[in-house]
C-alpha cells in the first residue's frame, strides 16, 4: 500500500499548532483542491470527529473525490489517527504527530492509502499519488500559516 510521509517545522507553541490541526473544517481555507469538510460528530470532549470531504481532482475536469473519515485526537500526546470509514477510496488510514523541537513544533504527517481501479494505469495511478503529496503538504503549509500569521 503506498505510504506518503512529510515533516514541517512551525514557528510556534504545540499547543497552539495542535489546536488549529483539529479545527479541521476550516481546511478549504487554505486547502484549493478541498472543496468541503463537514462536521458529522463530534464527542464531548473533542478527542473524535467524524467528517466528511468532498476533494476536486481538477485534473480530471474537477472530478470530485468523496470520502468520510474518523479521527482520533489525544491532546495528551498531541496525536491524531484517522481512519477511511467510507469513500472514494478503498482504504486510508494515517497519523498526525505534533512536538516540540527547536522553540517550534515539528509537524509529522504519515498517510497510507488504497486507491485500486482495475483499468487505471501506471499514470493515472502516479498522478492520484502525486495529487495526494500535494494535499497532504497544503495541510502542513496551511497550518503553518494559520499557526505563524495568527
């Protein structure tokens, strides 16, 4: 299953990095090819959501890309697991990480992923890779932003 893994520092306090991480639903802010992120749930005390994102593949004639996911937050160690609960895609599951290093915040993203349609070929498959590595760095640029404008 392919795995995309990425890191960025951001100058500023864990605590406030985590807590623009979780507010998920502003993501289309800064994210171009995210249409919608909508709350479905969410527990009490925020450690998880379930949501549901509607992606634009405007390569292929702004295709959109639908999928609903569960996320489990734990302020304690300032992680987030996600899981695929339905979709577009066969299987995405992955990991958010957050720690302090250097007066900043090292921001780990891992995502592993399944996107198997029997007739796409090598290209298509290398180009829905490609467009998942761009996503997952305009999430780690996107809250850099917020963390360090804000």
């Amino acid at each position: 299953m392919p795995m995309i893994e990425h890191s960025i520092w951001i100058d500023a306090p864990v605590d406030k990095v985590y807590a623009i991480a979780k507010e998920v639903e502003r993501f289309p802010e800064v994210m171009p090819d995210l249409e919608s992120v909508k709350v479905l749930e969410r527990s009490e005390d925020g450690s998880r959501t379930v949501t549901e994102w509607t992606g634009l593949v405007r390569e292929f004639n702004n295709m959109r890309v639908k999928w609903t996911e569960e996320d489990v937050w734990n302020d304690a160690e300032h992680t987030c697991r996600f899981r695929l609960i339905k979709g577009d895609i066969q299987r995405m599951e992955g990991e958010w990480r957050f720690v302090e290093e250097e007066g900043g915040t090292r921001f780990y993203s891992r995502l592993e992923y399944d996107y198997n349609v029997p007739l796409l070929g090598a290209l298509v498959k290398n180009l829905i890779h490609k467009k998942l590595e761009e996503n997952v760095q305009m999430v780690l640029e996107g809250i850099r932003s917020r963390a360090e404008g804000a």
